[in-house]
C-alpha cells in the first residue's frame, strides 16, 4: 500500500542497514568458517588476508581423529537438551494448568515466588549445588549436567504455558466434568490435546534454554569426557598449548548444524510461537 | 478430592524440584556464608566474611563494574534490537529470509558462539585486528582482549551479539502486532516515518520493551560463560564481574565460605533491582495502558 512505498534511496539505505546489522550477527560463523578452512600453519604465520589459494575442507576430516569424541559431544549436547526439555514438560504442564484453571490458596504468592527463581542462576548457587549433587551421587553422570538444567527452566516454563492454557475455552472441560470424568482425565484427554501447539512452543523454548546454556553445570560437576556436551568437551581443547584451530571451528561449526537447521527449517513457526507472549499485551 | 488438594498435588513436582536445586542450596548458601568453609571442614565465624568483603576496595570497584557491564549491555542490547527490527519489519522483498538469518546466535550454545568471537578479537590472525591493518587504521597488531579497556568493551561487544537475535524477533512481534489503523490515521494526517516510529511504534512496544529490559538485565549481570571463555575476567581484572569473582573464589579457589558471602550480595542485589524495576514497569503499563 501507498504508506509502505520506499523511495529508492530509502530502499538502498534499508539493504545497507539490514546488511551491517546481519554482519554483525552472523560476522562470528563466517570467520569461523574461514578459519577452518584454512592450513594450520598459514593461519598462524601468514598475514590477514580475505582470501587465498589454499582453502580446503581438509580440517573437517581431520577433527575426527583431532577430537575423537566429537561425534560424542554432538549427540550428548542433543541426549542433554532433550532429557531437560522431557522432565521440564512433565512437570510443567501439570503445574501449568493448575495456574491456568484452578483456584487454591496462595496461587500468586506461589506463582510470583517460582518467578523469583529467574533471578538466579547456576553460577551463584553452585556451592551448595555442587553438595546437593555429591550427596545424591550424581555427580560426573547426565543427571549432574540434567536435573539443574531442569529446575532453572520450570519457571518459565509455567509461566509461558499458563498463558496458553489460559486461552483455550472452558466450555469443552465444562461439558467433561458434566459427563462425569474425573479432572485428571480431563486434563489428559481434553486439556492437553487441545494444547499441543501451545505445547510445541513452550518445548521449543525450553530445549533452547537447555541447549544454550551447556557449559556451566558441565564444567563444573562432571569430568567424564564421554558424557560432556560439545561446548565444554570442545572448551577442553582450546586450553592446549597447540590448538589446531581450523579444526576447533571446524567441529564447533559442524556440531552446531543439526539444531541449527531444524530451527531454521522450523523457524516460521518456533518465532510466531515464542514471541507470541510478546503480541498478547 | 478437593480443588485446592488437587492444584497443589499438580505443582509438586515443581515444588520439589525447585526445593532441591534452588531454594535449598540458596538456604545452604546464606548458612555458608558464616562459615570459613574450604575443602578442610567449616567454623562458624558470624559476619567476618562480610565485613572482609565490604572493607576490600576492589570488591566496591567489582559492584560497580558489575552495573556498568548491565546498563551497558543492555541499553546496547535494546537499541541493536529496535533497529534490527525496524529494519526487518520494513516491507521490502527478502525480508523472510533476512529473519532467518538473525536466528542462529540464539539457537547455538552460547559457549560455540563465544569461541568465534575469541578468535575475531585475537591480535596474531583476528579478523578485526587484520581488518584494521590492512585499512591502514591500525600499524600494529591490535590484541583486543589484552589490554584492560577493550577486553571489557569486546566482552560487552559479545554480550550484545549473544542477546540481539532473541530482543529483535521479540520488538519485531511486537511491532507487528501494531494495529495498522493507527498507522494509517497516522499517515493521512501527513505524519513521516520517523514521528509515526516514534509517536506509534514505540509507546504501542513500550510493555513489551520494559519486560525485555528486566529479562536481559538479569541473565547480564549473572552471564558466565561469555567473559569466562573470552577472559577469564582478566586482564588484571578489567572483566571480573560480580559472578566471574564468585566462581574464583568459591570454584577456582574454593574458599567456599567467602564465595558464598558473594552470591548471598549478587542475590541481593538483584532483588533490590528487581523490585525497583518491577515497580517502574507497572507505572509504564499504567501509563501505557496495558494490563
């Protein structure tokens, strides 16, 4: 329409704008990827250039035998995010649906209090985290790098999917309870069918909360190189005194891929869901 | 069975989990704090942990870096966001797939990201350092992260790139979520881009605004891994947060008892500004008219 009608120089000035910003966003993934294809010893001794003759895809065969539990580290981050996201849906959904429908005493103080945890991360409680963990005998296991990943995700978890739940009509539960079905039958053959896009949504958020954030709880109580996520397994390398970092980027960039292309592939959908909170008001 | 037994029974399990893995450790936290704990056994000491900390003048200069690392990130944050977005909600063609392409910061672990940007600010074959000397900006090697001042400002640099995906697609929603009437009664009666921008767009994002505000603010000021993979908090110093300081001396160190005293300051911390925070945002959604 009339209104939307850019000016040409109005439209050459959005291309730049909108080429500067993505630079700055994607400037991190096009260095690492030239690096990786370049010869070590050229990366370390020639002077910067933009381009050159030797470019290979060699280092992405090498990092195999470099980094010979990369394979591993790829899949653990994956086993990882999706264990959080399964445990954090089991409890939230429940929890979720108590906020959204049902009327008790202390619901806002409770709500505002699993809010409050937001405030806290990892990094301030892992003292006493660190005992919590001997003391279950969890430590250097999944579940050391799992259950806190878990518990810092709930909050958000309820929160968002409350709003959800909060949107689908009574009515259909109504004529439920009418028939005669108990509420936890309604909740799993009425509630949740109706909810699964909402569902979708919240899961995606949490895996990507779980996904992203693989490095403190990893480092910290679990030195079982086979069990570890790829950003701590491949921190590792990085603290060598000859770092291959062709083959470092290399794996960073081919560890990243999977999620990263199911997000992308998804993302019309995933970004509609996840800032659908931010439209509501 | 009882409505209020059965909404309960339904957030147990929430309740525990967050009873072991936050308000426990938080409790045990507090506890530690009064204690001299280290790997050899604990004493009681009272508030001597505290009263070390507060008479330390360069724990007074970590505070204050701590707040300067926030605003700083986050105003950048906020700012990178309303002009990312205004950019892709222009109705220009391609604008779908530049969307996409905001999206993979935001969807990588944040350490892989991080190990990028450790690279670009290296002296010897950084990016940017190359950049700089073949422009003839620069007649040396330039090692960002080696000198006090640029290793703070490319950490906050990071810190940026690692929010700006998520707070722009957030503005984006929400500036698509204007109604376009006011727009248009906006253009009839002759208003430019830049009044509409700034008379519609921006109150009509206001909530949505503030609360990414608190969001970012919280997980900057407790952000770990960024400075931890790029720094370490060092150069002498120049990157030690409230948390990097934390996790050296109850981690690296493990002199428990003093880092406990540390997180039990961050955690306070942190609800003073939130509650004040909080408070503000309501007088925004008042002001705004949102809920």
């Amino acid at each position: 329409m009339l209104m939307d009608r850019y000016s040409l120089l109005q439209k050459i000035g959005i291309y730049i704008g909108i080429f500067i910003f993505l630079l700055f966003v994607l400037l991190p993934f096009i260095e690492m990827f030239r690096v990786s294809l370049r010869p070590l010893d050229h990366l370390m001794t020639a002077d910067f250039t933009w381009w050159s003759n030797d470019f290979s895809f060699q280092a992405y065969r090498d990092m195999w035998v470099t980094v010979p539990l990369l394979g591993r580290y790829i899949l653990n981050s994956i086993f990882i995010a999706t264990a959080v996201t399964i445990m954090t849906m089991v409890v939230v959904v429940p929890a979720a649906y108590s906020y959204a429908r049902l009327d008790f005493p202390f619901k806002s103080l409770s709500l505002g209090l699993f809010l409050a945890v937001n405030m806290f991360t990892g990094a301030v409680l892992l003292i006493p985290l660190y005992r919590v963990m001997r003391t279950l005998g969890l430590l250097n296991s999944y579940w050391a790098m799992i259950i806190p990943g878990v518990a810092f995700l709930i909050p958000t978890g309820i929160w968002l999917l409350r709003s959800y739940l909060e949107k689908i009509p009574k009515e259909l539960e109504e004529a439920a309870y009418v028939d005669g079905a108990s509420r936890m039958y309604t909740l799993r053959r009425v509630v949740l069918p109706l909810a699964v896009p909402g569902l979708i949504v919240v899961a995606t958020s949490v895996f990507i909360g779980a996904y992203a954030q693989q490095f403190l709880f990893a480092i910290t109580f679990n030195n079982q190189r086979e069990l570890q996520p790829l950003p701590a397994g491949l921190f590792e390398f990085i603290g060598y005194q000859d770092v291959t970092w062709n083959q470092m980027m290399a794996a960073a960039l081919t560890g990243v891929l999977p999620v990263m292309l199911f997000f992308l592939l998804l993302q019309k959908y995933l970004v509609a869901g996840l800032t659908a909170g931010a439209v509501k008001e | 069975m009882s409505e209020s037994l059965f909404a309960w029974l339904l957030i147990a399990p929430a309740i525990v989990f967050i009873g072991f893995i936050v308000a426990w450790p938080l409790v045990e936290t507090i506890r530690l704090s009064f204690t001299d704990a280290d790997l050899g056994g604990e004493n009681w000491i009272g508030w001597a942990n505290y009263a070390e900390l507060f008479s330390d003048p360069k724990f007074y200069d970590i505070v204050w870096r701590t707040f300067y690392w926030m605003f700083l990130s986050v105003i950048l944050k906020l700012v990178m966001g309303l002009i990312g977005a205004s950019l892709l909600n222009a109705a220009v063609p391609g604008k779908a797939l530049f969307r996409v392409l905001v999206m993979p910061p935001w969807v990588i672990p944040i350490a892989i990201g991080v190990i990028g940007w450790k690279w670009l600010y290296n002296g010897y074959f950084g990016l940017i350092s190359g950049v700089l000397q073949n422009l003839g900006l620069v007649e040396d090697r330039v090692a960002l992260l080696a000198t006090k001042t640029s290793a703070f400002y490319s950490a906050v640099v990071t810190d940026v790139w690692v929010g700006t995906p998520m707070v722009t697609l957030f503005f984006l929603a929400a500036m698509q979520g204007v109604s376009r009437d006011l727009y248009e009664a906006a253009w009839v009666d002759g208003a430019g881009r830049w009044y509409r921008f700034r008379r519609i767009t921006i109150p009509q994002i206001m909530p949505v605004i503030v609360s990414m505000a608190l969001l970012s603010a919280i997980w900057t000021f407790n952000s770990f891994e960024i400075i931890w993979i790029l720094t370490e908090g060092g150069p002498r110093g120049a990157t030690t947060t409230l948390i990097i300081d934390t996790y050296k001396v109850a981690i690296s160190s493990q002199r428990f008892g003093e880092g406990a005293a540390r997180a039990v300051v961050i955690v306070i911390l942190l609800a003073i500004f939130s509650l004040f925070y909080l408070f503000f945002l309501n007088k925004v959604n008042k002001r705004y008219g949102a809920k």
